[in-house]
C-alpha cells in the first residue's frame, strides 16, 4: 500500500508550486518497474492479452470492454458491465496515461500496473474467471499464445506474472501526448484561447491544483479525501459519500473516503464523472468539486472557462493496429 | 427473400463441376449493390460504427462483440451475449468473407449486408436499441459522427441507411485471401500437403461440395436442408432440428430446416459449429455433416484428412488500424 499524503502535506505543496514549472507537457515514455523493462514484443503480446475476451469467464469481457482503448479508455458508463451483464459501484478509470498513476483502482489498492492487470479477471462481476490457474490452462489451450510468451519472457511457459507483465508493458504504451495544453506548455503560447487560459488561471486560483498538479494532473499526492466538505444537498443527488473508498480496503480510521487522485488527462472523454459516474456532465463534476472539495461557488461564466480548459487536456491518441488474436484450432475455448 | 434451390437442383449442380474449375481462389474484392458503391470514407465509417459499443442500450456491445474482427469473426461462443448477458439460440456466424454469401444470418432471411446490419441493433436480446429512430438520434448527439456521415455521403445528417450502408462497405472489405488453399487453387501445387489433398478429394468424392464449393465454399445454392436425414442419436446431443431455421421466418411449409450454407472460409478459427453452436469441434462437425447430410460414415483418418484440408482456408487477416472512435465531450451518451 503506497504511502498516503495528507490533505495538509497535499495543500502545503500546491501552494509551493509556481506557475511557471507546474505546467508540465506530458512525457511520452512511461517509466517501468526494474523487473518488467518495455519491449516491443512484451507490449505486443500484451496489446492482444488486453483485447482478448477470452480472459473473461464467457469469453465476452476483455481489458477493453471497460477500458476502451477505441474509445477515452474507458466506457462512459457510470459503472462497467462485466460478464452476465453485472455491474459493480464504480465508473471504470481511463487506461490512458494510467501508466502516470502512483497507485491504480479508485481507493488505490493497487501500487502498479501489473498488480492492477491481476484484479478484474477474476473478479466475479467482471471477468469472471475462477482463478488465475483457470486463466493460464486456457491460454495455453490457445494455439499461438505459448510461441507469443516465449517471444516475450524467452520461454513457452504461461503464468499470472508473465501476462499481467506484457498487459502492463502495453499499458505503459498508452499515452497521449500533443494536447493543445502541453503545446502551451513547451511554448506555444498561442495553442491555448483566450477562453482556456482563464480557465487555466481559475484552476489555479480555486487551488484544484492542490490535488491536480504534474504532467497529468494527478499529484502531488496519489490520495484525496472526497468529499472532504459535506454537503447534503449534493449528496442526495449524487451520493458520493456512501462509497467509503481505501477504508473499503484497509477497514482503517482516516481512510475513510480517501480515492485515488484522478488524472484530469482526456477529462472531456470520461464522461460520467467521479468514483461512482453520478455526475454527466463535465460542469456539472467542475461545480460540484468546487463545493466539495474547496468550498467555493464557481460562476458559470468561470465554469465554461475551466472547462474550455480542460477540453486543452484532450490528447492524441496514438495509432495502434487492430491485433489478431490467436486462435483455437477447430476447437471451441472452452 | 432470394431464391430457394430446391437439395435437388444444389446436387444436380454440383455433380456438373468438373474439379479443375471448383477450385477457384478468393477474390480479394467483394462485388457491392449499385446504390451503395464501396468509397474508402464509407468504409472508414462503417469500421467506426462497426466497432462503436454505443449502438447497443447498454453501451457494451457493438457489431465486433459477436463479429470480433480481431478473432476468426465470432465469438467462439455456441451462442452470442447481447445486452444484460443474454443469449439466444444462434451461433454467431463470421463476419470474414460474408460479402460473398448471396443471403444473410443463418435462417437467410436478409437478402444483403446492409439488410442484415439493421437488424441487431434493435434486437431486444442482441444490442437492444428501442428503435433505429434511437440510434440515429443517439449517433447525432457524438460529436465527430455528423462530420463522419458528411464525408461518407456528402451530407451530415445521419440515417439508419446511410449507417447500414457504411457498415456494409466495411464488411466488404473483411475479406481472407492468400490461404494455403489459394495459393494451391493459383498453380502452387506445393501450397497444400499430401494429407491436404487427400482431404481436399476426400471432400469431392463424399459430396461435401454439393452446397459447399465456389471460391467461399459457401455455394452453388444459398440455402440447404440441415440435417437432411434423421439421426436419433446425434438429434439427442446436438438437437440439430429445434430450431426450423427459414421456416421460423416464413412459416411457409416445406422451409422447415432450411439455413444458409454457410462458408468453409477461417472454419478451423470459428469453433463451435453449426447454427447453435452444439458441436465443440471440427472433426465431430466433419462426422456429423457425412452423417446426417450425406449419409456416410467417415474413418478417423478420413476425418483427420478432411480437417488438415478444411485448415488450409484458414486465410491472411488484413491488417487494419484501430478506430478510434468520436466522444461525447463533458457528457456520456445517455
């Protein structure tokens, strides 16, 4: 479990950052953990591994269906529909640029990308698969899976590391540069409009970057507490604190509520917004964090204007090839 | 409805096709209607829509769900999961290579492409859309869809035609060439083994290419009885006459188990088989066809022939890039 910083340590960085060096352009390589270097044949078999619904126990989910790389990467749903049509309480994260993310899921219980990957599949409401064994035996049924491990880790053997490696190798691909923000950011001072630079400036002003800062938009600190300031009126509406968050997880006093800092990166893409995808719309979310978060009344002249702004988050989407995913030779996969 | 041949006109053909000219390789253009010529910005949107999960209620399934273009075109289920996680009765057949059936679905009942892309979308169990009227109004409401229909047909207003049409153009262009059959059908004599051929003329002389020949291996006629002889035992563990195929649309007598021949294209990569899905495996499919269509009993080394040979239309996938998809931005689709 990362180390979780304070809504005081949090605040008391924000207030440190100058304007100047907090604008940040997107890297366009990800960092990787030591025990798992980015290969082209890793990110390759993990390109098919996250595009295979053959992960899940119908053979309908993959990685994909709730995390959309065709899409914001992710399904614009308020909550994803996992296998037999279930769903959970939470809107699925974007994969775009989670690679950026200090810790993964919405209470952070994961501390990276491969440990991440491992969740879902088996999950009983979302891929379904009884066990990561089930998973294995499976893919090895899979006339071309063995030869594209080996390609990968240098052998034929399948396990849980290995595929949970080359998912997160490929994740780490999926990164979107060039939005009119980082161009502003390197320089291009006309890449932005009028409109998105108040925007900008209201974003800092209002302190969102207290928990929003960094190439994207989701530091200094990986945890949040939301809502930090009640509020019944919202919470009739949109229920955000009936979901307790990391203490769903630790069952701890003061992780109570405490989620993962969202990036803001692709923001116009995520619709519907926050932990729970209650909110639809994108000034609404603005407004509604103003009040929870920073007990401020925004106008909706200054909404427009942030998110004007946070439309300059929109990337682009690196161009990917349809993978071809191996076959079982006149069998079924099950 | 097109034309039925009667079994006995498909077997009088058949018998006139002299080996030499059966043979014929895959074109690797399909032939498109007159009112809908195939323009590369038609196909670009047809891949778009094709892919687009949002044409279904839920948001979760789309036309590649069933179709998966990264598969052998199905879903290697023995039935497809629509919306909710529901299933009917039918086999989801390959989108590879269907521009070369004259009908469509397994009951044949849509006479083209663009007939048969209307009609899932609005099936309450399939994608679960109210009405085309919805999906139009839905498509409207993303941005990017009009500017996508406009230079597609040179208009931004959208229609269930003009969608059917592009996702029409784009199944056009899902065609498998160059498998090792191919290659053989051309003049390399080399391109399939010893047992290939043994398979190959093991399947003239059972019969298989009476409703099985052509370049898709999916003529002379449209449609065939299934089964065409009574068989207690194999009825019991596959129940291949449950489901009366055309007659369920027709009603009319005598239609009774008639269903599209369906091609032998990519057949090793589409497991189960048949119209539910019953049989697991090609060499048990391959036993049950000699039994109850053509009434023989094959060996297990004739089976094994049969299958290597039926592996050879296994063709090459084209490469294709991933769409990405238009958003909704600041809000979710519905």
């Amino acid at each position: 479990m990362p180390k979780i910083r304070s809504i005081v340590s949090a605040i008391a960085l924000a207030s440190s950052i100058s304007v100047a060096s907090a604008w940040d352009a997107l890297p366009t390589k990800a960092p990787a953990p030591a025990d798992n270097p980015t290969t082209a044949e890793k990110v390759e078999l993990g390109r098919i591994l996250y595009h295979d619904p053959r992960l899940s126990s119908t053979g309908t989910v993959s990685c994909a269906s709730c995390h959309n790389t065709m899409l914001g990467g992710e399904d614009n749903r308020p909550n994803s529909m996992g296998v037999h049509g279930q769903t959970g309480g939470r809107s699925a994260p974007t994969v775009w640029n989670a690679a950026f993310n200090e810790v993964q899921f919405w209470d952070g219980r994961a501390a990276s990308l491969e440990e991440q990957a491992a969740g879902p599949v088996t999950n009983p409401i979302e891929m379904g698969m009884k066990s990561w064994d089930d998973v294995v035996k499976r893919l090895a049924s899979i006339d071309g899976y063995p030869a594209l491990f080996n390609k990968a880790f240098g052998d034929n053997s399948i396990s849980k590391d290995k595929a949970t490696k080359a998912i997160a190798a490929y994740e780490r691909t999926l990164i979107t540069p060039n939005s009119a923000y980082d161009k502003y950011a390197k320089g291009d001072k006309k890449a932005l409009t009028a409109q998105q630079i108040r925007g900008l400036n209201k974003v800092v002003e209002l302190g969102c970057v207290s928990c929003h800062s960094g190439p994207a938009f989701n530091g200094p600190g990986s945890f949040q507490k939301f809502p930090v300031i009640d509020n019944a009126y919202l919470e009739k509406q949109y229920q955000l604190s009936a979901d307790k968050g990391l203490f769903e997880v630790t069952g701890k006093s003061g992780d109570e509520h405490f989620f993962k800092v969202p990036t803001l990166r692709n923001i116009a893409l995520t619709a519907p917004y926050f932990h729970n995808g209650s909110v639809k719309t994108l000034e609404k979310a603005v407004k509604v964090m103003a009040r929870v978060q920073l007990d401020k009344k925004v106008t909706d002249a200054e909404v427009a204007d942030i998110v004007a702004f946070l439309n300059a988050l929109t990337g682009e989407f690196p161009k990917q090839q349809m993978p071809t995913l191996p076959g079982t030779l006149g069998t079924s996969f099950n």
